[in-house]
C-alpha cells in the first residue's frame, strides 16, 4: 500500500516523507516524549483523521471541477503527510523507550 500511496503523490507532483532532505530532529527520550506520544494518540491524531474524514466529504459534495477536486485533494495529502509523520516518531520514541527499559541500571543518574 506504501508503494502506492508513494507513486500516487509522486504523479501528483507532490512528496512523500522519504523525500524530505532534513532530517526532522527529536528530543532525547524523556517523560515529556511519552507525554507527547499519549497526546498524539489521544487527541491529535483523532483530530488528524476528522480532518481528513470531513475534507473527503466536501470534496465529494462541493467540488464543481477538477481545480476543486486537486486542492482537496493536495489538502487531504497534507494531513495525510503530517499524520505519518507523527506516527514515525511515535514508533521510534516507543521503541526507544522499551529499549531503555530493558537496559540494566548502571548507577548513573539521567537528566529528565
């Protein structure tokens, strides 16, 4: 489905998140990043989703000509974008924080 959705927005003149030439930095792993992921989860990415639902509803009502119906849809690519985005991070900061979980204690005190 990746590969699809990748040719798509490529057809459509527009990236995917592996074309973005900085990388997007994260924060050290910390209680605020799992804070943040709880947020994400809980609240943003509904949010993220409601958007895309509603945006994919007007198009099918409202749009009158292909112009409308691009600019929905690059709206819908937008959304999209930024939700994977989030999820990326998401996986990579849990996967960071199992991994500190299963590393044994060395006696060092971590800076929160």
């Amino acid at each position: 489905m990746k590969d699809s959705v990748t040719l798509l927005r490529h057809l459509l003149a527009s990236i995917v998140l592996s074309d973005t030439k900085e990388e997007i930095s994260s924060e050290e792993h910390n209680r605020r990043a799992v804070d943040a992921e709880i947020f994400y989860k809980n609240h943003f990415e509904k949010l993220l989703k409601a958007f895309i639902q509603e945006q994919l509803e007007f198009i099918g009502k409202e749009a009158m000509d292909l112009e409308q119906l691009s600019f929905g849809r690059g709206t819908i690519n937008g959304f999209s974008l930024i939700k994977e985005w989030f999820e990326e991070q998401t996986k990579e900061s849990l996967a960071r924080f199992d991994k500190e979980k299963e590393e044994p204690e060395t006696g060092e005190i971590k800076p929160i």
